[in-house]
C-alpha cells in the first residue's frame, strides 16, 4: 500500500510499540533509535529501508 501511495518512498520509518519491535524485525526494520517516550508513549524507531536506497540515519 505505502508503494502505490508514495511510489518515490525509499524508506519506511516507524514509531513501534517495544512489544512490536521483534516483529518488524522478522520483516526485515532495523533499529535506527533509541527507546523513547513521548506523551506517556514509549516507542522505538525503526525503519525499513528499500534495497535500491542509499543507507542513511535516522
């Protein structure tokens, strides 16, 4: 869906929940972050990054 919506994206970063880490892991995010919290929200960046695409940080 996120290809068809922003056909130029060439990564994917999201904010998960430290129960969601592992598996977005298995679908192949990488950690780009620390364990934040923000709003009583405690999250991790990851990002998912397309083969084609230049390694950058987060």
């Amino acid at each position: 869906m996120v290809k068809r919506e922003y056909p130029g994206a060439s990564n994917i970063t999201v904010h998960s929940s430290i129960y969601g880490v592992e598996a977005y892991k298995r679908l192949g995010f990488v950690t780009c972050g620390e364990m934040t919290t923000w709003n009583s929200s405690i999250y991790v960046p990851i990002r998912l990054m397309a083969k084609y695409a230049p390694a950058i940080s987060c």
